[in-house]
C-alpha cells in the first residue's frame, strides 16, 4: 500500500521548476566567482602590507626573498581556509539536518570538545609541541567521541534529541577536564592559548597534506548522504515510507561529520559558528532541499572563514586578530537574530 505523504512534504521532495533550478545553478557559479575573488583577497592581503607586483612575483616565482617567502605563507593559509571552511560549513548543514536542530554546529556532538581535550592531553601528559604531532591527536580525540555520541545516543535507535543530549553532556564533562588540566599546568595553558582561539596562522604545506585526505572523505560522504537526508529530515516515519535506511543514513552522517569537524578542528583549532551560520543562510534562499544546501554550503563557508581572516589581518595591523574571534564576534548577533526567530522551531 502506498503512502502519500502531506502536501507540504510532496512539496519539498517535488523536482523544483526550470527557472528556480537555472537560478540555483547561476547561483553556484556566482558563488564560486566570490570564492575565488576572495581567496586572491587572503592572499594579496595580510597583517604586513606588500605591494601587488611582490605578490605577484611570490606567486609564480620562488627566489627566496622575503616577499615571496610572506606570499607562499599566504598560499598556504588561503588553502588551509578553503579546506577547513568548506568542511566547517558541509557538518553544520549534515549536522542540522541529522539532528533535525536548526541550531546544530558541529560543537553540538561534543566534536570540537573531543579535539581539544586531546591535544591538552597530548601537551601535558606525552610532550608533544608540534602541530604535526598532535594534529593526530585532536583527530582521535574527535573520531572517539564522535563513536561515543553515537553510542551513548542509542546507536541502532538513535535519535535526533538523544545525540544532541549525549553531546552535550559529553562536551560538558570535557571542557571540564581541559579547563582543569590548563589551570594546573602552566606550560599547556601557554601553548594551547593560540589553539584553543582558532586561527589559520600556523598553516604550513605539511599540515595540509595531512588533512586533506580527511576533509576529501568526509566530502563526498557528506554529498552522497543529501537524498536520504532529505527524508530524515521530514521525520522517522516519512523516512521509512520513503525507504530511508535511518540507521544507516544516521552513522554515515555522523561519521561524515566527524571525520569534517576533526580533520578542521585538528589543524586550525575550535573555530565556531561558520557551521551554524551559512547554512541558514544557504537555506533562505534554496529552500530545505540538501542536494542544494550542501553544495552551497561548500564553497560559500570558505568565503565567510577566509574573510573574517582577512579582516581580522586588517583592523590589527601590524599584527593579527584570529578568524575565530571575528567569526565568534560576527556568530553571536548572528545566533541571538536566530533563536528570536520564530521559524528557527523548525527546519
């Protein structure tokens, strides 16, 4: 026997008309044109001011001079913001539809938590005092507590509210050990100050190439889950009518989540609110469809990310304010416009 569904629910799984879908598709490539222009942004501007020939010559030549030695600091932390605000933006939009929360970021499953307690634990208990050591760290730390959530949240019968229970309850409990720890040791509190505000500033060749691998995974996981996702969002039992598998929709995207939010977390620090943000305003005007959101979404974190960057490389010169303290500044009037909202109630 066949199911038919409410007309508001035949309404957001309905193909979108012709012109609708032409303006979606324009959109995308608008979206991509403002990627690009401000990725040249981040890095023909920084804390220290150098003309437009240097940095041109820093592009396509290497010979050692002080300028291009700046501009390939710049390439590099341009990439690392691309990678990290798409994968930021990707699990917010996979964590609000997953949890059916229009409030999610990826700090709601205790991810970022996760992260941070191990590199403090890292610091303090092993020694390690590279970023390419306990990027390793941050990562399990993430992928453990991820698994956690899930489990704790009811694994087979998870639900959106026991995940989003389970997270914060767990990140409760290990911001609690990470405070305590960085009180007692001193040399921890020191060199997790940089860390724990966000910051794209310590991104080298070296750690890129470790993430990446991490942040293309979780990519495509992500993008392959926005069908399913789309009948999860309308609900367990719209879900089984239309087929979903719910249990395995939910611990992909889970896995897809984590492996985002780690592999970010892990290599610019706890960066909050872009996962909570650009989605919502993606969703203004695509509509509750993730076949769109979340591409959307991908390229337009890296835009907001890497141009809190840059303001924060301008209004501090000569020296920088951290993107995670632009973008909590910018995030938190954002989130009080939010939670007034009266259609925040639901997705």
């Amino acid at each position: 026997m066949l199911v038919d569904s409410p007309p508001e629910q035949r309404a957001e799984t309905a193909p979108a008309p012709p012109t609708r879908r032409a303006i979606r598709v324009l959109g995308l490539f608008a979206s991509v044109a403002l990627l690009v222009l401000v990725a040249l942004a981040s890095i023909a501007i920084g804390a220290k001011s150098l003309p437009l020939g240097d940095v041109w010559h820093g592009l396509f030549h290497d010979s050692g001079t002080y300028a291009d030695v700046v501009v390939d600091d710049r390439i590099s932390r341009t990439v690392l913001g691309l990678l990290a605000g798409a994968a930021l933006g990707l699990s917010g939009a996979v964590l609000q539809a997953l949890t059916r929360n229009p409030l999610a970021d990826p700090g709601l499953l205790g991810i970022n938590a996760g992260a941070s307690a191990a590199v403090v634990t890292a610091i303090t208990y092993f020694g390690v005092t590279s970023l390419s050591g306990y990027v390793w760290f941050a990562f399990a730390g993430a992928a453990v507590v991820g698994a956690l959530v899930w489990f704790l949240g009811g694994s087979r019968g998870a639900t959106p509210v026991r995940l989003a229970l389970a997270g914060t309850a767990i990140s409760a409990a290990l911001y609690g050990y990470l405070q305590a720890v960085m009180i007692m040791d001193d040399a921890a509190l020191s060199k997790m100050r940089f860390w724990t505000v966000g910051s794209l500033a310590s991104a080298t060749g070296s750690t890129i190439t470790q993430v990446a691998p991490f942040f293309a995974v979780g990519t495509v996981v992500a993008l392959l889950l926005a069908r399913p996702l789309n009948a999860v969002a309308m609900g367990d039992d719209t879900a089984r009518a239309l087929g979903a598998n719910l249990n395995r929709t939910r611990a992909l995207a889970m896995l897809s989540a984590t492996v985002l939010c780690g592999a970010a977390t892990a290599a610019c620090g706890p960066i909050v609110f872009v996962g909570l943000m650009v989605p919502h305003v993606v969703r203004s005007f695509t509509g509750p469809d993730l076949r769109w959101i979340l591409p959307y979404a991908t390229i337009l974190s890296p835009v907001l990310l890497l141009g809190a960057d840059v303001l924060g490389r301008m209004i501090a010169r000569p020296a920088e304010l951290q993107v995670g303290i632009v973008t909590a500044v910018i995030g938190g009037p954002v989130f009080i416009y939010l939670v007034r909202r009266r259609r925040t109630a639901q997705l």
